[in-house]
C-alpha cells in the first residue's frame, strides 16, 4: 500500500526549516552566533546537516531546539502530519495515512498543538469588538479517576438549565473577535465576572467598543474604560440600528458565526477531554487568525514551529496577573471618582459621612 509520506522528500522538508528558520545565515540556537562550522549529516538522517559553533563549541542540527528534535519518526512524517492537522484531519485518519500506530500520533499531533499554542502571537484587539461564550461537552477521556463511580453524562446534563462549567463537565470557551480582525478564544472554569475580566482586560485596548449580549457579567465594562452595546437575545433582538442609517451595527454575529465554524472543526475529534481542549480550540485559533489554508497554512505552522521564542509573548499568568492589576486600580479610581462626587454634593461643612 502506497502512504504519503512515501510521497514527500526529506531532503525538501529539512531544507524549508532551515529557510524559515535561518533566513540569512545558520545560528547557533544556544547562544544566537552566527560564526558557524558544517559537521556532516546526522547518521540516522542523512539529509540532517549538522554544524558546530565557534563561538561557544556547542555541536547542533537543522532541528535542534525545535519540537522536531529528537525523534524516531523521519521529518517528513511529521510534515506530513502537520499538514494533515492543518486540513482538520482526525488522529486516526492521520494514523491510517501515514501508517503508524495511533497512541504514537496522538503523542505526535499532541507535541504539534501544544508547540502552536504555546508559540502563537499575542492577541491584541481595538475599535469594534464582540464578545460571547459558547459551552462545550467535555469530559476526563482516559483519566479512571475522573469518571469512576458517576452517573452517565446524558443524564447528568438532562434538564440542567443553569449554565454550564468546568465542574460539569461543560466548561465555557470564552471569545472576542475584532470585526475585519484576529480572534481570541480561551476556555475558563465559567463564566463569572472574575473569571472573565483579566482576559478582557489584557485582550482588548481600552477605549474599544466591546459588543456583548444581555448576561449581567458584561455590566461592568464601562468603568473599565470600554464603550459598551448590548442586545437583548431574550428578547429576540440579534441585531440594531442606531443611528438610523439602515445598517444594524449593534450585534454579537460576527462571534456567533466563529462558534458554528469552532464546532465544524471540533467535530472530527469525537470525545475530547477537558485537559486537551484548550489545546484543540488554540490551535484553531492560530489557523483562523492566519487566513490560510492548505500549504499556504503548512509554511505558517512550520515557521511558527522553528522560529525564535518571542520574548514579548506574555504567559497566560503573567497575562491573568496584568488583568487583575488592572482591574484593582480602575476599581479604586471608580471609588475615588463617587467619593469626589458625593464630597462635591454634600452641604457645604457637611462631611460624606454626616
């Protein structure tokens, strides 16, 4: 049977990494110089240069450093793989295509996803933009001690009209998208206000128009410095016009139409577990946010990959820690700002208090 990596060049795949990864000249990836020697090829992968710095006289290959480093499986097999996940390909097609064992592609697209989502580029959001919730069904899938002793899901979820969480195995992906913009999605324990509000925060700039539906969570935006419009989808209201030129620009669609694609793409994955499900809805992220598809998307991963940890990529505590900062302090200039006014309004050698 003909599978098709059997298609695909080695000597191709290592010469596009090392284009997108030194586009100038080979560098050392211990210490960034550029005084580099050729060593030969590696002997398991003969189309593997392996150089040597001057500098520092540390030995090093095309996929030192990276997440294709280290492994058994050729690189073309992983390119391959890449390039199937980047087609929304399940793990067990991916395992048919390339004739492996299917425990060993799930460790080799898990590596993949988490490599995109933990080197995707910040998201910053400005001018119009929406933001919503839409909750998810999963579960502890191969974790005994999650799942021992409980009741079956469908009847756990039968009837609950509350919202749903982490705890019930029905945990919120919360998301903002900038009308013409990028999108940044992100599951949460729930919905409550201080869940929520770092990601706002550090998310989208201050003085942005943030457009949400009727849920209370969102009633606090304008002391954070947003313009904020609702619409009441109780109500029947998805969309308003007003100021009266035709156009309904107050509306949450835009967000509503993410959602329905997030579910076309986590349909193929049957059964994803509350651990892995940031992983799968980040990197949609990365390849909504990239506007490409087929191999124009495989040259984006791949440069994603092999590129340079940038150094002003913030980690998601540092970013929840900014949110809470911010947060305390316009609480307290919100505070300020009633003193003074109660202060202004009092009669004059009265104090706030008497």
């Amino acid at each position: 049977m003909l599978h098709l990596h059997h298609l695909i060049d080695d000597a191709k795949c290592y010469e596009k990494v090392r284009c997108l990864r030194w586009p100038y000249a080979v560098r050392c990836p211990h210490g960034e110089s550029n005084k580099i020697a050729k060593r030969g090829r590696n002997h398991r992968h003969q189309e593997c240069r392996r150089y040597r710095c001057k500098k520092c006289g540390r030995r090093f290959d095309d996929p030192t450093g990276t997440i294709f480093a280290g492994h058994h499986q050729p690189l073309r097999v992983w390119i391959t793989g890449l390039y199937l996940m980047g087609l929304n390909v399940s793990d067990q097609q991916i395992a048919h295509e390339l004739d492996l064992n299917e425990s060993d592609v799930q460790e080799m697209t898990g590596l993949l996803r988490r490599g995109v989502v933990e080197r995707r580029p910040v998201v910053r959001l400005e001018g119009e933009v929406e933001c919503d919730e839409v909750y998810v069904i999963a579960g502890h899938k191969g974790r005994s001690d999650g799942i021992r002793g409980r009741k079956a899901r469908r009847n756990r979820l039968e009837g609950a009209r509350r919202r749903g969480t982490l705890a019930t195995e029905k945990p919120p992906i919360f998301g903002m998208i900038q009308r013409g913009g990028e999108v940044r999605i992100a599951m949460r324990e729930n919905v409550q206000q201080q869940t929520l509000a770092p990601l706002m925060l550090t998310t989208i700039t201050a003085g942005s128009t943030v457009h949400t539906d009727e849920y209370n969570i969102h009633e606090r935006l304008t002391q954070w410095g947003y313009e904020h419009k609702t619409v009441c989808h109780s109500r029947g209201e998805y969309a308003r016009d007003e100021d009266g030129d035709g156009f309904h620009e107050v509306h949450v669609n835009t967000m509503e139409g993410f959602w329905s694609l997030l579910r076309s793409w986590l349909r193929p994955h049957r059964g994803i577990s509350q651990e892995k499900l940031p992983l799968y809805s980040g990197f949609f992220e990365f390849v909504h946010n990239a506007k490409r598809r087929g191999k124009a998307l495989l040259g984006s991963l791949i440069g994603l990959l092999v590129a340079a940890q940038n150094s002003s990529s913030k980690p998601d505590m540092s970013l929840v820690e900014y949110g809470r900062d911010r947060i305390q302090y316009l609480e307290q200039a919100v505070l300020r700002s009633a003193y003074s006014r109660s202060a202004d309004a009092a009669p004059r050698g009265q104090g706030v208090g008497g």
